[in-house]
C-alpha cells in the first residue's frame, strides 16, 4: 500500500474519532465533589448545587483530611483515590455517564445540567480540565506543555468528562499517596501525548465553562439578565462574565489567592442576588446589632490602630497599641485581643479562643469579633463604599502637608469622621437600627471610605519626601528627606533603613510565634524552639558563671598565657590549630570549606582562604597607637583578658598590645579586598602535597585527616584543594615560622590564635564581658550596637537553624500568591534583560549569543525551598541535631535542683561533647556545639556532586543573591514583604523596589566577577579578547564615577564598588523596561488620590525609597572601608544619574546634578 493511500486512511479514521467524540450522547450529569467537612465555603457549593437542581455526591464527609495542608504547599492525593473508589462503586452505570468534578469549598456553580452538558459537548472531548495562567506545583513541567492560545496549565480544582474515562485515568494512580499531589498527577498525564489522545483530554482554555479566578480578578465582571416573571415569584440570573474571552463560564472557582473575590462574587452569583429584584434566595429577617462603638477604640489608640473591617487595606500600623484593660471599661462584652499585623489576610485559630469567648493574643481583631458573631448565628461580609469631601478645620490645618487632613484625627473630629468614616458607620452603632442586608447571608457594616485605603498608601510615599528639595538636584534626598527626618537612628543602632525596619518586622513575627505557647511544631521547628528558648534563658545562668564557661573552653583547645600558668613548649601549632579549627570549627589566620570547584561546578572540592579580623586591615594599617580607635580596640582586649583571669590590668595590656601587633602584621599581608574579585587571578588549585610545599609551618595533610575523621573520609597527599591567593599563605607560613623560633614569639602566636576564638564568643558570656564589647564598638561604629536580647536569640537561631525557623516564618508571614507573583515578575526582567542584550552593538556576535544562552539558562528560586513545607522532609534535614536532656545537679551556688535543662548534641562527635557538658551553661555549650553541627555539615559533601538547587540563605532573611556556581538568583520570602513588594501595591511601586532588586541580582551574572563563569557555572574566559577590554572601558567610567562621591573625607572605593555598581544600573534598565512594557499591555494606569506623579515617577520613588537610611559618621566609614556596596545616598544618585528615563521622567535638563552629560551604561 502506497503512502498517500496510509495517509488517507489516517483521516479518515481521525474524522471518525472527531465524529464519535462528537456525537456521543450523555445520558446524566453527577456532580462529585471531596468536602470532609462542612464549613461556610461547602455550604455555599452545596446551596449553588440546589438553586440549578444538579445531581451531586460529596465524597469523605466526616473522614480525616490526609491530603496534606495544600493551602500552603501541594497535596490533595486523597481527592484521587475518593473518586477512584467511587468510580468503581458505580462502575456498572459508567455508560455516557458524566461527571463533573470540583472541589467544593471555594467553588460556585452557576447553571444548570443542560447548560454545562452543552458547553461540555463543544469542546469534542472525552475529558475536559479547567486551565488556570500559573504551572502548579512544578513550574519546570511549563516548557512541556503544548503551546496554545488562552490560559496554558492544568488546574485539577474542575474537570468533567465520561465516568468511563474518568475511572482509566484515576486508576492510573494506584501508588499515589494521600499528601501527593492531586494536580501534579492530573498534569502528567495530561503531558504525555499518548494519554492525552487515547483519553480525549482537552483542557478548557478561555474559560468557556470554567473560570479559576487566581490572577484572573481584573478580566472577569457581573453582569444581570432582565428580570424574569415566574409563577410563583420574579427570577433573574447573574453571570459570570470573562471581558478577555467574552465567555459566561459556570463552575467558578476561587483557586490560590482569589478566596477573597470568590467572597465577593458569591454575593451575587447562583441567584443570590438582582439589582432589580435585591435578594432572591431569602426571606431572612434582619438582624439588630447591639451598639458597639469601634471608633471609640480608634481614638483611645491615639494613633492609627488596626481598625476591624478595613476591607482589603491592611496597611495600618501603630507604634501604640492599646492592651486589652485599656478598652475593657468600656464594651465589656466586647473583648479584642490586639495584635501586630504584618500585611496579611487574617486567619482564624480556633484553639485561641477559650470556652468563655476570650480570644487569645494572637488572634486578628476582626476576625475574633466574626467569630463572636458567628457563635450568635450572625454572618457578616464587609465593604467600604462612598467617600465624601472635607471642611478644613482653618486654625489647625497644616497645607505643607499632603493629605493634612489626616493628621486631624483630634483637631477636627467631625470633618475627619466625614471624611474618612462611612456614614453608615455610625447608623449601625444606633440602639434601633436595623443593619441593612444588600442579599443572602451577608450584612452591610461598612467602617471606612476607600479614599481612607487610598490616602494611607499614598500618605506613606508623600510622607517620605522632601519637596522642597529639586529631584533633579538631589534625588535621594528629595525621595528619602521626610522619612529621614522622621526617623532618628534607634537607640543602639549605628545603621537604621527599610532593609533594618523589615528584618525587625521579621523577627517580631517569629518572636510571636516562638513564643505562643498553644502554637504546635514539627519536630524541626521544636528544634529550633529550644534552641532559643536556651538562648532567652542563657542571662539566668551565664552571669552566675561569669568567665567560667570561657575559662574551660580555653583550657580544652589547649590554653593561653594571659591566664598564667602556661607550659608554652608543650603547646603544639599543628595540634592546637587542628583542634580548634577542625574539631570546634572556631578560630582565625585562616579558612576552609568545602564547596563547589569553580572550575567544574558540579563537584565539591576543598578550598581555602585567607582569614579576617574584627576590623579591616586600612584601620590596622593607617591608624597610629594612639588613635581613638585602636586605643578602644586593645582596652576591649585588655578588659576580657583581665576578665578571664588575665592578673593585673598592666601586664595583661602588654601581652594584648602585643597580640594587636601580630594582628598588624597579619593585616599587611592580606590581600585588599578590591583584589580578590578577580576570581580567574585567585583562583589556585593544587594537592595538598603542594599546599604543604607553599605553607609548611603545618603539615596540611595531617591537617584535614583530623577534620574528616568523623565521617572516616581519607585524605591525601593527591587530595585536591582550591587555594585563592596562594601567596597570602606562603607570606603567612614564614611570619609564624618566625614565631616559633623563640618561646616569646611562640607565646604571642599562641594568645593571638587563642583571642581569634575568644573574641566572637564574648556576646555568649556574662555581662561584664558585653558591656566591654559594647564601649568598643560604640567607638567603631558610633553605637553599642546591641539589640534586644530575643533579637539577639532570633538572629542566632536563624544563623544555625535556618529552615527550621524559614519554616515557621513561611507560615506565619508569607503570602502564597507572593510567589508566583514574583516568578511572573522575574521572567518579565528577565525578558527585557534579554532584548536590551540582543541590541548591545559594543559586543561582537559570538560573546552576545553565549551571554544571551547564560541569560537564559539563570534558574530563579522564590520565597523558599519546598521542602520547608513537606514536614517529613524538613525532620530530615535537621535529623541529625538531637535535643538530650541532662539532669542538673547541685553546683555555683545554684538554689534550684532536679530541674531539666537542654544541651544540643550532634552525631559522631560523642566524644569530644562529652567533654563540653560542664554543668548548666547550656546556651553557651548550644553555640559550640552549632558551630560542630555546621562544620559537620561541610564535611559530609566533599565526595557528593553539587546540589545546584540548595538555598545558601535561610526563608527570613532580607536580602538577595546570585550565586555564579549555579548561575542562579534567589529571593528569600523575608525580601518579598513590604516596601520591596506587595501584591496589593500598585506595580509601579513592586517594579521600582523589588523588581530593581531582581534585576540587580540577574546582573550580577554579567558584572565584573559573575561574567567569567559561563551558563554551567564554570569559571573560565568565554568572552573574545575584544569584548572583554570594551567591557573594561565601560566598567572604568563606573569606576572613576562612584570613586568622586565623597561622603565627610572619605571617597567611596570605585574599585571595591565596581561589581555592585553595575548591578544597581543593569538592574534598573531591566526593571524600567519590564514595567513600562507591562504597562503598555496591561493597559492599566493606575493613579493614586493625592499622588501627582505619573506611573515612570512612581517607578523611581519606588526604587529610590527603599534604600532611605540614616548612618553614624563611624558607621558610614567601615561602610566606605569594607563593604561592596555604595552607601544607600549614592546608589540612589549613581544609578539614576544614569538614567535617561529617570531624567525624562522628572524632566531634569541636561547638565543638571541629575543628569550629567556623561552617563555610563553597559547593561
């Protein structure tokens, strides 16, 4: 047979398919849905069920949920089986039976049989998913889908099709468990072509029968039939209208973060209520609030407090609260448990409320009084609408103000409620009136106006400029005077800005919850609890120990002279500096880890670097003995030598002087920092025979067989080791040989290894010792720089149990829509980065084309690792941390007996902990044995291939990263919170904070340092010879700008800046465009009241705005001395200076401060 003759048999079989699909008759239509309890949301499925006299089957009422908690990570297995086992329950009645299945609490149907049966039949399939814009749970399955108009993914919350189909495609799942993943499984069988043709599975592209809402809200609208005389009463229907695919779909559902809409939309849809009609499915009475006067709370706050009922504008907060005594005289059947919000959507916990109807602290305010409501058969739905004008109070009234009229919460009382507070507000708090009920179940109480929402976001951007400031002078200042102005540095603070504000707000969150003593954990996160409750409880016993924990663990790492009674020839360099690096991972002159070869990224490979001190090397070398700093520096020495049992006050001075010399001497062979970014030129990878040939005053392989005896890992002479700046360690072998050739110099090098271990433990010991940390750094920095003590226990906490504690911050503070929000975000800059690069003309042809495969291949990480979601995974991770409990006995003078306390133990270092256990001071033996547990953790990878999708920070931090080993970019969920990023912002603001900071970090991948590895992760030059000195050009006019600011008499290091320079600049350029093409599509303009600034300006504010700050003068210069990053006022300037847009924005003229006539641009 010929091929033409095959190929038109293939037709005509193909048109028979379509026919049968086509022609397939339904003989009924089931609704099945999996609902095992009954809640509000199940009841108004159920309702919309009845209203169209649809056929239904609730599966698993009343059975335990063990799908897992998928409204925060992924799950929904149990759905699968339910189905599958009723599927096979009906199996004799499968033929041309079709089912719809839905889930049921967020879902609202709304049409009858015939007319779901007849958009089923348009599609000529056997099977029918709803589609939805987002790939869930796994975003890398995107690339595999077909490409197609419309919405592309698979959402597993509706399907219909033929029982007969249905019951092959669940059957498939016969091995999946309860807590795996309903969609997932859904959306791989729907991936494979096979499945997909031999099932007839289509998916519901333009919402012609389903609408998931989940960043859908803006394209769909209500709209009402005519009114419908009926025989027995008037009918009018509501629909569901999509204005981008001019459909009426009829199973809707509130999927992800579209809970709150589906609310909305829920008054209206399924016959629930007609603008003609008003409410068509009740005759329920109305029901008489008793007088409950909320503004009454709002003004005892005097300040802006979380008002119950603010719909949808959560963006109040108040350094004054008020506690609940204050507010019980009055309303006493009223109690409101106040708490600190962070700009989430309230949830309710039951077990926060005791029998008598008391909530506990934790519990939201508006969310308490729903709940007193609902124990009175009251449901309540809120709105805000209507604003009204304002009379100016004319002797009170500040017009320099914007928005003055919200600083008259006192002066005007009666023009602000006018103004702010909805008329029918103070109606509802009449003893006779009757709360007015607009449809079913839902009563109208509004509290606010919406301009009140409007004015405090836009009141919270005003509030921070300074407008008398010309923004083509000085910018910064323009976008940061107010704020500036507003907020003093915090006592104890030598730095103060929106990155310290929200790293507090973090920790507040965790405090709160680590506190909560109702609140459950999983076993990792139990772990962490401990770890900080010893750390809060470490004041109790430390200052009745004082030097003592410190005393031992000198003694145990081999001593020092400072105490006296030092056997100086007895002490060995190679033993000691084995044990205190590679036993206790604590100690200087140098360090090692293990990590991934930079030169072959998929292995893990020893490296070593050169140490660091307190201070940076410039305060060493440029400053005299008796500068005020240095002078600061050796009275702390002195004082914790003196502390430690050191003797007299002057010879403890002269061996620490001495101490400080050596650490001079060290400091002039360092390397500067500014040197080290060349990672081609420090990168040295060698055997550690050689190593031992560079540096020989220890034997390196003796060395590192002690550090991987535990996991019994030999080493080698032939073991590889990557060294960066071999000539730091050949410099550093002859200074210590130098020390040890005489019992004096030994004798230095002994107390100054010692002070190295000393030094960073002081914050551990009793408080004589902080309080001489304190003074010095009071005169470093210009501020003790110390924080509350649970600050203090949270950061540390963090710093060794990070996804423990991301675990618990994740679920207290992160919004789920956040981060597929910002996936769509980063691939939006991601995109512009691109084209930018694709336009590049100083580029040749082949380096551009490899850039542009580099781009493309950057891996994005949001929020946090999943993992931290799945319990019995984050257990794992933290397996081997074991919490053991040591009977305390009778010792210093302890008036207590037979009390528990907690020491953390790790494994295969049993015998070196057993030395640790000294009694009582658990916290101090904790941070030790951390330091074991991180070392420990090193160790294990060294034969393992990377893991290039490991987080290198933990969920709370706020901060971001590249990592150039795994040409990847992560953005922790402690960034992603306001002001960088909101949801609810208008994305002008995300786009100019946090958008910037995402193109920021995609920079880094081609700034100065991250352009030497490739799209593996590779170091090695894959530029042409070329391109790469035009690059050097374009980086040098970055150079010589950021090294002419000046900031008192010190200039900012334009070398030392250079990486992070580009990377501000390249990350505007990409977040600009990015916005400004959203814009263009979208087609939204959103302005908000009282902000005269288009959308480019609120771009800039945006971005200029989070980088507001206020410094010491000390502060700024360790800033200027060590850091990578331009002080916040200059990397404002900097960058948009060289900014055209920026320039066009503002319209600053050319020449001005502004916009100079030379700009440097590479990205």
């Amino acid at each position: 047979m010929d091929k033409s003759k095959l190929i038109a048999i293939f037709f005509i079989l193909l048109s028979l398919i379509e026919i049968v699909l086509t022609t397939r008759k339904v003989k009924d239509l089931i609704v099945v849905s999996v609902s095992t309890h009954i809640t509000d949301g199940f009841e108004r499925f159920n309702r919309s069920l009845k209203i169209y006299g649809l056929k239904s089957e609730i599966l698993g009422l009343n059975q335990p949920w063990k799908g897992g908690d998928v409204a925060r990570q992924s799950g929904g297995g149990q759905k699968i089986r339910l189905l599958r086992q009723y599927l096979e329950s009906i199996r004799n009645e499968h033929d041309n039976r079709l089912i719809l299945f839905t889930d049921s609490y967020d879902v609202i149907v709304n049409g009858n049989s015939d007319e779901i049966v007849k958009k089923f039949q348009t599609f000529n399939a056997n099977v029918v998913f709803s589609s939805e814009k987002y790939c869930w749970p796994d975003v890398s399955l995107a690339a595999s889908y077909p490409k197609s108009d419309g919405k592309r993914y698979l959402n597993s919350g509706g399907f219909i099709g033929f029982a007969t189909e249905l019951y092959k495609i669940v059957n498939l799942a016969q091995d999946l468990n309860d807590d795996d993943d309903d969609q997932l499984f859904y959306t791989k069988i729907y991936l494979e072509q096979k499945y997909r043709k031999h099932f007839g599975i289509r998916l519901d592209l333009n919402s012609n029968l389903f609408q998931n809402l989940n960043g859908e809200i803006g394209d769909v609208e209500i709209r009402f039939s005519p009114q419908q005389q009926g025989t027995n009463k008037n009918v009018a229907e509501t629909f569901l209208y999509n204005k981008k695919t001019q459909t009426f779909p009829l199973i809707i559902h509130g999927n992800g973060a579209s809970k709150i809409p589906l609310n909305s939309l829920g008054n209206y849809l399924a016959r629930s209520w007609h603008p003609s009609i008003g409410c068509q499915s009740c005759n329920e009475s109305r029901i008489q609030l008793e007088s409950i006067d909320f503004l009454y709370f709002f003004y005892r706050s005097r300040g802006i407090w979380n008002v119950p009922f603010i719909s949808s504008c959560y963006l109040i907060k108040s350094s004054t609260i008020l506690n609940q005594e204050n507010f019980q005289t009055k309303n006493q059947q009223w109690k409101f448990p106040l708490s600190y919000r962070n700009h989430q959507q309230p949830q309710h916990k039951n077990d926060d409320i005791d029998g008598n109807g008391n909530g506990g602290e934790s519990l939201d305010p508006e969310m308490y009084f729903c709940h007193i409501l609902r124990l009175n058969g009251i449901f309540m739905f809120v709105t805000n609408e209507n604003d009204y004008g304002h009379l100016a109070q004319m002797d009170t009234i500040d017009f320099q103000l914007k928005h003055s009229e919200f600083y008259e919460i006192y002066t005007n009382e009666i023009e602000w409620r006018k103004r702010y507070i909805h008329e029918n507000y103070t109606k509802n708090l009449l003893d006779d009136n009757i709360i007015e009920q607009p449809c079913h179940d839902v009563y109208w109480f509004p509290i606010v106006t919406p301009v009140f929402c409007q004015h405090l976001i836009g009141f919270s951007i005003i509030d921070s400029l300074d407008e008398s400031i010309n923004p083509c002078d000085d910018f910064y200042h323009y976008a940061c005077g107010g704020w500036i102005r507003k907020n003093p540095l915090p006592d104890s603070h030598a730095s103060w800005g929106t990155f310290g504000k929200l790293t507090q707000d973090n920790q507040l969150i965790l405090k709160n919850v680590f506190e909560d003593k109702k609140r459950k954990f999983s076993d990792a996160e139990r772990k962490a609890k401990i770890y900080y409750d010893s750390c809060m409880d470490r004041n109790k016993i430390i200052e009745k120990l004082k030097a003592k924990p410190m005393q031992e663990f000198i003694d145990l790492i081999g001593g020092w002279n400072i105490s006296g009674g030092f056997d100086v020839q007895a002490w060995s360099l190679q033993s000691k500096l084995t044990l205190m690096h590679n036993r206790y991972n604590r100690g200087g002159l140098f360090e090692w880890s293990v990590s991934a070869d930079e030169k072959d990224s998929t292995k893990n490979v020893l490296n070593l670097q050169q140490g660091s001190f307190i201070m940076s090397r410039d305060y060493y070398l440029n400053k005299t003995d008796n500068d005020e700093i240095i002078v600061a520096y050796l009275d702390f020495m002195t004082k914790v030598g003196v502390l430690l049992g050191g003797g007299d006050e002057s010879s403890t001075r002269m061996q620490m002087k001495k101490v400080l010399e050596f650490e001079r001497k060290i400091s002039k062979i360092l390397i500067p920092p500014e040197d080290l970014r060349d990672d081609q030129k420090t990168y040295h990878k060698m055997k550690l025979s050689e190593l031992n040939k560079l540096a020989p005053f220890i034997d390196w392989i003796g060395y590192f067989r002690e550090a991987f005896a535990p996991i019994k890992r030999e080493i080698n002479e032939n073991e590889s080791i990557v060294v960066y700046s071999p000539e730091f360690f050949s410099n550093l072998s002859k200074l210590i040989e130098q020390h040890l050739s005489d019992n004096d110099n030994k004798t230095i090098l002994v107390n100054t290894i010692v002070w190295s271990v000393v030094q960073p433990m002081v914050t551990y010991l009793s408080k004589p010792f902080r309080d001489a940390a304190k003074t010095f750094t009071q005169v470093l920095i210009g501020s003790e720089g110390s924080s509350s003590q649970w600050r203090y226990c949270i950061s540390d906490t963090s710093s060794v149990l990070g996804f423990a504690v991301g675990s618990i911050f994740v679920h207290s503070a992160f919004r789920g829509e956040s981060k597929n929000e910002s996936k769509i975000m980063i691939k939006q800059i991601k995109d512009a980065f691109k084209e930018h690069l694709d336009n590049l003309t100083w580029m040749d042809r082949q380096t551009l084309e490899l850039a542009m495969e580099k781009a493309d291949a950057i891996t994005d990480m949001i929020g946090f690792p999943d993992f931290i979601l799945n319990e019995k995974k984050l257990n794992k991770r933290y397996k081997d941390v074991s919490v053991n409990f040591y009977l305390k006995k009778r010792n210093y003078n302890y008036k207590e007996t037979n009390k528990n306390y907690k020491i953390f133990t790790f494994p295969n270092l049993q015998s070196i902990l057993t030395q640790l256990i000294v009694k009582d001071d658990q916290y101090f033996k904790n941070s030790i044995n951390a330091n074991i547990f991180l070392l420990n953790e090193y160790i294990k990878k060294i034969d393992k291939p990377t893991n290039k999708s490991e987080w290198d920070m933990a969920p709370p931090v706020v901060n971001a990263y590249y990592a150039p080993t795994k040409n990847q970019i992560a953005f922790p969920a402690g960034i992603l919170q306001p002001p960088f990023y909101d949801v609810n912002r208008p994305k002008a603001l995300n786009f100019g904070a946090m958008g910037v900071v995402m193109g920021h970090e995609l920079t880094h991948a081609f700034d100065d340092q991250g352009r030497e590895y490739d799209k593996k992760g590779n170091l090695h030059e894959w530029w042409q010879h070329g391109t790469i000195l035009k690059f050097k050009e374009r980086m040098k006019c970055f150079q010589e700008q950021y090294s002419k600011y000046q900031i008192g008499t010190d200039h900012v290091n334009g070398k030392q800046t250079l990486g992070e320079n580009v990377a501000d600049n390249g990350g505007l350029t990409s977040a600009f465009h990015a916005f400004t093409k959203w814009s263009k599509e979208s087609g939204e303009n959103i302005l908000l009241p009282g902000l005269n600034f288009t959308q480019n300006q609120l771009f800039f504010i945006g971005f200029a705005q989070v980088w507001c700050s206020v410094n010491t003068p000390e502060a700024l210069k360790i800033q200027i001395r060590n850091d990578p990053h331009t002080p916040s006022q200059y990397r404002v300037i900097g960058t948009l200076s060289n900014s055209p847009q920026f320039s066009d924005a503002f319209n600053c003229p050319k020449g001005s401060s502004m916009n100079p006539e030379q700009k440097c641009n590479i990205w």
